[in-house]
C-alpha cells in the first residue's frame, strides 16, 4: 500500500475528533439534533482549519445508515464517504470548474435524486474562484434546491463572494486553532507514530503551523523524514533556516554597539546558512513587541512570544524609544519585502538605519545633559520678601527709567499692520441629477497595459491629486440620487491613485470593483461623476491592490537600473 500524507491519515472521522471550532461543531451537531438542516452552508477562513474536513463529517452525519446525526463509520455510507468513492457526496474544486458549462452540468445532475443515501451533498472548494457569470447561474438553484440537496460552499475569501450568493448561505467562520489545540493533536500522533519530540521543538513546530492543523502535520511528516523517530529543535531549526532566540538577541547587541562593520558581519554569518529573513524580519518584531510591552508593565503573562529572561535583557538594553522606533522601522522593512527582488539587501539598509538612530539619540542625550549643566550653572535669583503695597515708600530712587519714558519710547514705533487673510471658500460638491445608464456588471472591459501606468507614475499631479483625495468623500452626498448613487458607490470603494491632466487611476483593495469600473459602457458615467470633482473630464481606469503591488516592483526595478524613463520624454495622452 503506497504512503499515507499524516494529515489525511489522522482527518477527523467524527466531530469528537475535530480540533478546534467548537462553536461551529455545536451549532452543527445542534442542528442535525433538531432535524434543522439548511440547503446551503458557507464555510469561510484561513487553510488548514477544518472547513473540508467538517463538511465531509456534516455530510456522513446526514447519510448515516444510523440516522440523521450519527457517525457510526462502520456503516456502508459512512465507510464510502471515508474513502471518497460515495456516489451521493460530490466534491467540486471551483478552481478548476469556474465556468458557466460546469455549473449548467451541476444543475442537470441536481435534479436526480440520491442513489444511496438520504441526501444528496455538493462540496465546492475554493468557491470564490467561480466566475460571476458561473454564479449568477447558479443562483436560483442555491437558492431553492430540491428537498434532497445540501450545498456546502468552502473557501478562505469570503469576501470575494457576490453578496447574493451570501445571502443564500448559513455562514460559519473558521478561526485559527490555538496553540494548546495544535500540540495536544500533534502529541496523540507522535505517540501513535512512536516518534519522540522536545518541548522546545514542538513549540517550535506549532509556531510555524500558524494556527491551521493540515500545516502542522505536513510538517511533522517533513520533519519526520529529516530526523527519524527523535526531533530536537536544533534539527528544525537547521531544517528550515531558523535562527534562535539567541542568535536574534545578539543581532539586536551588536545593533547596540554602533559598529556598522560587526552588524553586518553578523549578519552575513546568519544569511550563510540561508535563513528566512522574512521570518526573521517578523520574530524581531514580535520580540522587541514584547520587550516593549515588559518595560511598562512588568508582567511576564503578557509576554507571548519571547521569554521573560530576553525580554528583560532587550528592556534594559534599549530604551522605550528606541524599542519604538526599531518596531516602526521593521514594520516598513516587512511591508516592502513584498515588492523587492532582492531581501537580503533591503534588509542590510534597514539595520544600517536602526544603527545610525542610535547615534542620533546619544547625541540628543548628551545635549540634553550639557543644557541641563547650562541650567544648573545659572546664578540662583533672590527672592525677596512680599511687602503689602501700603508698605512700599512714596519716593523710590532708581537708575532705570521712568515708566512715562518707556511708554513714550514705545508710542514712537510703528504698530505692526494686520493684513487679513482672504478665507478659502470650501468646496462643494454639485448633487444636480445627471441623465445616467444604469451600471453595468458585465460587460468587454478596458485593459491597459501596466508599462503605461508605470509611465503615469512619473509625470503625475501630486499636489492634485492629495486635494482630489481631500474631496473624494464628498461622492457620499450623491447616494440619496438613484441615478447616481452606483457610480458613487463604486467609486467610494476606491481612491485616487494617480492623477495627471487627462487621466486618473484609482486603486481598490479588491478586483471586483476595479473590473466593473473598467467595463467601457460604465466609462461616460464614471467620467461625469469624476467631473464634479475635479472639474475636468478625464479617463478613469480601475487599479487593484495585485496590480499595484506589481507597478511599485517594476518601478522600482527599473530604478536600480536606472532605466526609469524621464519626465520630459512622456507625453500625457488618454489611456483609451
């Protein structure tokens, strides 16, 4: 018999076994307890949680030759179901049947009723990757399916689903399992493997599981291949290019000591053995986190990632300040390994910039100290003591000039003139009715090639652009007109990204809204609104956050090239 994967050796049979999500498997057990069973169930959240696994138990609970909620697996159904041949459970990848012919076959096989169990059940994986068109067809079966039918829809982007779809499904919303649920099933499937494991490697191996169950035993059975039947932290450590709490320590030392030449040496000592900065770069992170949050509150219970003896060494190291900033620092180092082609050197500035923050605050330090000696140099005034002002002697001699001279002297110059300032009239945007088509949802869209938008990049308005994206949450005045509540809508889910005299790229989190805003039919109304921004017509095009991140690596490639096109050499023209 060939090999078995550990994760689908040790898949859940019933919902004892389950790991995690207890407030879903309640509910669910609950429901088929009382016989309340929907047509249609979403189960959304990240990989590797339980979402395949729990609807193939929610089918088996349904075509149990027991009865509706017992899983016996002994029975025929439920032993079929175990081995994925049963006729009447249909697992579906979307991925790979997105279109509209498949969802039209779905629909031909719905209507024929179960072969050999009580309900006929539809697994679709990764549903968010089915096309709108595949949707919209298979609405009104998902809405009204035959009394024998029972959709489960998986995925781990919810959001990406139209909200008809939503609203036609049960939702449940998968979570991370926690740590202690992670190692108490890992423990049960070493001991049934006969494998010994440390404690520090199996919190290790739990740290890099993330909080999903399938990515756990895949590294276990990894690991197991590596090590044999005895895993020490020092093997994964190795195994996966780790570097110990140490070592992270010590690389925060050396940043310490201002000696740009021994932090990078250090550093090139970890990247030999090909370590992962990107984790790295997030364990640094969680460490100074946790230093931070030591310093001001003394308590080791709210540590979660360092142990208290690292966090102390860090606190008394570095001062809240300083934490601060290499916390912000590292932040933007993590964001920009997205777009960079090349982490080891990005990296390598960011530590030479939390290296030069630290001359800088010695040096604000030893001003500081040097003021506070000014201070303390300065002679002490005397004070005397308070005299009731019938005290105080009709005739005073003094040297300093007489209050009438001093007046005289200030009359003699001339007041400062005031000119007022001319108060900026606000913007206001227009919520006169404008003659509209409906928005379209489908439709031939518009495509522009990224190399164009790259060129936008240079010659674009900022100025313009920080003043259109002050105004841009006026478009919500336009929501109470039906005719142009749609297209404001659409295009509050964005905002401006570029902005030159003839075009105007706007950037959404999301592809959906970026496609529908390209489809030419939605482009005159679109323009019309935009046009009571800014004043102007100009051509509008639709930006998602992929798209985005893709343009900043171009750009930034052709930087380092210096291949960048200059301003002067790019004409402003219409996009389409």
């Amino acid at each position: 018999m060939s090999y078995l994967a550990l994760y689908r050796k040790y898949r859940s049979k019933n919902f004892e076994e389950l790991v995690g999500q207890d407030a879903i498997k309640q509910t669910l057990m609950n429901a088929l307890t009382i016989k309340k069973i929907s047509h249609a169930y979403l189960f959304g959240g990240p990989r590797g949680t339980g979402k395949t696994s729990v609807a193939r138990l929610f089918a088996k609970a349904l075509n149990c030759e027991h009865g509706i909620g017992s899983i016996c697996n002994q029975c025929s159904n439920c032993l079929a179901i175990n081995e994925g041949v049963h006729p009447d459970i249909i697992e579906i990848d979307a991925a790979s049947n997105s279109g509209v012919d498949e969802v039209r076959n779905l629909i031909e096989q719905v209507k024929y009723g179960p072969i050999k169990g009580k309900y006929k059940v539809y697994i679709i994986d990764e549903v968010h990757m089915m096309t709108n068109s595949a949707f919209n067809a298979l609405l009104k079966t998902l809405e009204e399916p035959p009394e024998y039918v029972v959709f489960i829809l998986c995925t781990t982007e919810p959001y990406k689903l139209l909200p008809t779809i939503l609203s036609r499904c049960q939702r449940y919303d998968f979570k991370k399992i926690s740590d202690s649920d992670l190692k108490t099933l890992l423990t049960r499937v070493l001991v049934q493997e006969k494998v010994t494991c440390s404690t520090t490697a199996l919190n290790l191996i739990v740290e890099l599981a993330n909080g999903g169950a399938r990515d756990s035993l895949s590294l276990l059975d990894q690991i197991i291949s590596y090590c044999g039947s005895n895993i020490e932290e020092k093997d994964i450590i190795k195994m996966f290019g780790l570097t110990t709490s140490k070592e992270k320590v010590q690389l925060m030392e050396e940043i310490k000591t201002k000696n740009t030449l021994k932090v990078l040496s250090y550093f090139e000592t970890l990247q030999n053995r090909h370590i992962d900065l990107s984790r790295l770069v997030n364990e640094l992170l969680l460490m100074l986190k946790d230093a931070l949050v030591y310093s001001k509150t003394r308590s080791k219970e709210l540590i979660t990632f360092s142990n208290e003896e690292d966090a102390k060494e860090l606190m008394l190291s570095f001062d809240d300040a300083e934490l601060s900033f290499y916390i912000d620092t590292l932040l933007k180092c993590q964001n920009e390994f997205k777009t960079t082609s090349n982490p080891a050197f990005l990296f390598e500035i960011y530590l030479l910039k939390m290296v030069d923050f630290i001359g800088k605050v010695d040096s604000q330090t030893s001003s500081i100290k040097e003021n506070k000696e000014v201070i303390a140099s300065k002679p002490e005034f005397k004070k005397e003591p308070f005299r009731p002002l019938n005290s105080i002697p009709n005739k005073v001699e003094t040297t300093a000039p007489s209050v009438q001279v001093v007046v005289e002297a200030a009359k003699e110059e001339p007041e400062p003139q005031v000119v007022p300032k001319t108060p900026e009239v606000p913007f206001k945007l227009s919520k006169a009715s404008l003659e509209l088509e409906p928005l379209k949802i489908e439709g031939d869209s518009n495509k522009v090639p990224l190399e164009e938008i790259m060129q936008l990049t240079i010659i674009a308005n900022k100025a313009e652009r920080t003043s259109l994206l002050s105004r841009w949450s006026q478009l919500n005045a336009l929501l109470d007109d039906p005719t142009q509540a749609p297209y404001a809508a659409l295009l509050l889910e964005g905002k401006p990204f570029l902005l030159t005299n003839l075009n105007l790229i706007i950037l959404f989190d999301l592809k959906a809204p970026a496609l529908k805003l390209n489809i030419k039919d939605n482009q005159e109304g679109i323009v019309k609104i935009v046009k009571k921004l800014l004043g102007r017509k100009v051509c509008v095009y639709g930006l998602n956050r992929d798209d985005s991140t893709q343009l900043l690596k171009m750009y930034r490639n052709l930087e380092e090239l210096k291949q960048l096109p200059k301003k002067d050499n790019i004409e402003d023209k219409k996009l389409f």
